[in-house]
C-alpha cells in the first residue's frame, strides 16, 4: 500500500501533460466534425505510428513526397492529407512491396526514418455539414455571394461567357491544366461545382438540371462525362464541363481544414501545405 | 409439291446477292480478328437492328453524336467504335431512361430516325496479335523503326528531352490538352507506349523498368500513375508520364482499323471518321 501510493505520488509529480500523440489529434477530430463516424471509411492511418508524439501537423491536398518533406523540414510529422499517399483510392502497398518498387521504396523509408505519420481525412470532411471542401472552394472563388441557400453545389453568378467563366477560375485558383468543352461563347449565369472526381453518374445528373449551364469538377474519365457533355455541344445544348484537375479543384478544401482544426488544437503548429500541381503544358 | 417448286424457283430468280447486314460484318470481322472470340466482352451492339442492310461503314475512335451525324451524311448505316457511345464502359442507358436524359435521348434518336447500327470494337481489337491500336499509333508516330522486337510497347528514339519529346507528339498527334509530369530537361531515350486508359498497376508496371525512362498513356485518375511520377521526380528519378488525353492517343489505331477492314470487306464504301478531340484550353 505505501508502495503503491508512492510511486502514483512519483507518476503524478513527474508527469507533465501527456504528450498529444497522433491518434489523441485523430481522435478530437472524429469528436469535433459533427456528424457520426462510420466505417468502412479510407479516413484510416496511411502510414507510420499512431502513438508518436506529434510536433506539428501539415494538412494538405495530396501527400506527395514534395508535401510530405516540406513538413518534415518545417517540423511537422502529422500529415493530415484528403487523397491517397500510396497511388491508388485504398492506399494498398502489396503490389509495390512484391515488385520492390524504387519509387514507393524512397516515400516509404523517408516517412520511417523521419517518424512521419500520415492520415486521410476524406470521406468525413465531405459529409460534413457544409462539406469541408465545397465550402472551402466556394471561399477561394469568392463565390459565397452566388451561392444557392438550399443547395451548397448551385451558384448564379453574374453573366459571362464559358471563355470568360473559364480564364476567370483558372486564374483564382492559378490551375496549370484547365481543360474545357463547350462553345466558348455561350453565355451563362448558372454554374455547378462539384470539386474532386465524384464520378460521372452525380456529375450528369447535376448536368440534367435546368438550373445547371456548366459544371466545375475535378476529373472524369473522358469516355463518361467528357463525351457527354461533347454530345450535348453538338445537339446545341446550354451545356458545358470544367476539368479543373484534381489538385486545384479541391486543395482550397483542405486550407478550410486546417483553419477548422485551429479551432480545436493549440497545442502544436498547425500549417496548411499545398500540394504542387503535377502537370506542365508543351508547347 | 408443285407451289413448293415454283415458290422456290422464283425465289432463286429473283434473289440477288442477299444485302450484307450488319451482323454479316461483325461475323467476318471475328473471323478475320486472328484471336478466339471470347465472352464477357464490351464488343458488342450498342444501338440499331443488327439484321440492317449495311450501305457503308464508319470506322471511329469514340461514336460521338458528332461523328454519328457524319457517319450518316456520307450514307455510312454502320458505325464501329473503340470507345463507349452512352457515356459508360458497359454502355448501360438505364439511368439515363429512367431520368429521360436530354442528351441520351436525342443522340438515340438520331441513331433510330436514321436506322444507323453501332457496334464497339474494343477489347478484340487491342488482343489481336499485333495489337491494332499500337500498330496504328507506331505507325502515326513514324516509331516502326524504332521498336523493341520482342515488345511492341517499348522504343528506343533519338536522345532528346522531355519538352522535347512532348512537343514532337504534341504535333505529330495533333493534339489539344497534352499534359506532361516531369522535369521538361531530362533528356531521354526510352520510351514505352500504353494508349487509351489501361489502368495504373500496368502503367507503374511500365515505369518500374530500367529500359523506360518515359511513358505515353491516354489518361489515368490523377491519384494514381499521375502522383507515382511526381513522386519519382521528387526523388531526381528519370520517370516522365505524358498524358495524350483519350482519343489521339488510341484514334490511329481505328485509323488502322479501316484499313485493315478494307481487306476482307469490300461490298460497301468503308471510311475512318476520326472523332474530334473534346477539349480546349483557355488562355
């Protein structure tokens, strides 16, 4: 008895506050995003110990290994990023382990030897309510303004062309490789954003809405959408695609995020680290 | 027994060569492919009576409406294509029915008011032994010279760099929105092949190879073969990916096709309606 109460007596005067580790940041967040934590979920830990003491965290788009070294260089080994560190949707290393493939090999051994920790927040910051990354990209278009109150995706802005609504994005959200279909002088008001690559069956239902004239999206595969909205140009249709390409279209979600886990963690430095657009242009 | 006769006797007088249907077509087609035909498989009618008497064919990468119209104006009732015609790999119209798609519904009935067939040619037509998409994109490439022997996917060119790589294509291939990951000075002479949308494991398969420094694809989800190469250039490895966009990086090859339908099918006019690319880029 004595002993017992004199080693809880060392614990507590030698104890500072616990050290915030990882999964304890993983944790508050699942507590704050307001709404039920489901699974299956890909917001799992992609890489590295969920005990570790966190020094920071980097939130980001994508955790390339440009991202993920950059926080590492800023003292940070948190990275909370919204899509996939490992080269496809469910993050699965089998395929690059067997094959002993040089370029997972160098990512991987930098997270290991630097004691990074990588999770995905993806699925739960969409469901959100206003999902995380809708709500952030309509503040990094300044389109708050033209927003529909009863629909978080519509926007009646005031009338322009497609050339016009297109130079216009792709200056705000400084996109490299925007691609567009459609007459570029058709003139519109009515505009829909669905940022990421939702796939094509939400996608042309949003086209098939008499309030939609062009719709802002991530990517699509071009044998789906793409040729849809060709169709649709061809039959003369009020129609028309923005291909943002993945990163731009939704890194501003992620600035949203990082803002949003201020708010509920002090204890650290917590950064927003874009990821760098992948693509150039020849000439 | 007499009726029977006579009823047979002006039968043979009267008939002339029975009208080449498109059925007819598709079962000289399978004969000549030089593979077995085998089931489950995406080459198959999408649209129009097969028994349709055929007054000429349209050989195409995707049957866009645009290239449908086409077809029919210079008096081609059968449309063969590589790439979907309702916006799906499978080709499945159901939702777009159910929810009396705008676009859906007049490129269908276009297609009946015009008793146009279409018929895709996809999966046989890269099995066949060479592959007649890559034959074909050799071919436009001027790369005959050039090709490994022993894997038609693989070239040794003349050194030179990415950017300079990327502008030869660019321009040989005519095309609208190439876009390019990796460092445009890397200078090179290995380059692989894989046309359309063959998926990332095939692709990082490809780029895992000493002997390919470079790889030309149609397109590919952008967490995927797109981050992979990032992350090589990020680790000062000699990986580039160019992405041709879907249809010049797989039209030479129905190009291709045309020909090679002209040697077994000779009743009707057959002609290659290459599809327009969808794209374009603002400034």
């Amino acid at each position: 008895m004595v002993a017992a109460s004199l080693f809880l007596c060392s614990l507590s005067l030698s104890a500072q506050e616990p050290p915030l580790t990882a999964q304890a940041v993983i944790d508050r967040i699942q507590k704050n995003v307001g709404i039920p934590w489901t699974t299956p979920t890909v917001d799992t830990f992609k890489a590295g110990d969920p005990n570790t003491p966190v020094t920071g965290i980097a939130v980001t788009m994508m955790a390339t290994l440009d991202v993920i070294q950059r926080a590492a260089a800023s003292g940070k080994n948190l990275v909370i990023t919204h899509e996939p560190t490992f080269y496809s949707h469910m993050d699965q290393t089998a395929e690059l382990e067997q094959s002993h493939d040089a370029v997972f090999s160098e990512k991987e051994a930098f997270i290991r030897e630097h004691h990074m920790v990588v999770w995905r927040f993806h699925d739960h910051w969409h469901r959100r309510n206003p999902d995380g990354i809708q709500f952030g990209m309509t503040h990094a278009l300044g389109w708050e303004k033209f927003q529909d109150p009863s629909n978080a995706h519509l926007f009646t802005i005031p009338e322009t062309t497609l050339d016009g609504l297109a130079s216009s994005v792709k200056h705000k959200l400084d996109i490299v490789a925007l691609r567009v279909v459609g007459d570029p002088r058709m003139k519109l008001t009515k505009v829909a954003m669905l940022p990421g690559a939702g796939g094509s069956a939400s996608q042309i239902k949003m086209l098939e809405r008499d309030d939609v004239e062009a719709l802002l999206i991530g990517e699509v595969p071009e044998w789906e959408t793409v040729e849809y909205v060709a169709d649709a140009a061809t039959e003369h249709k009020h129609k028309a695609l923005l291909l943002l390409t993945h990163i731009p279209s939704e890194q501003a979600g992620m600035e949203e995020c990082a803002r949003w886990l201020k708010t509920f963690v002090s204890e650290v430095p917590i950064e927003f680290v874009p990821a760098r657009q992948p693509f150039w242009l020849p000439k």
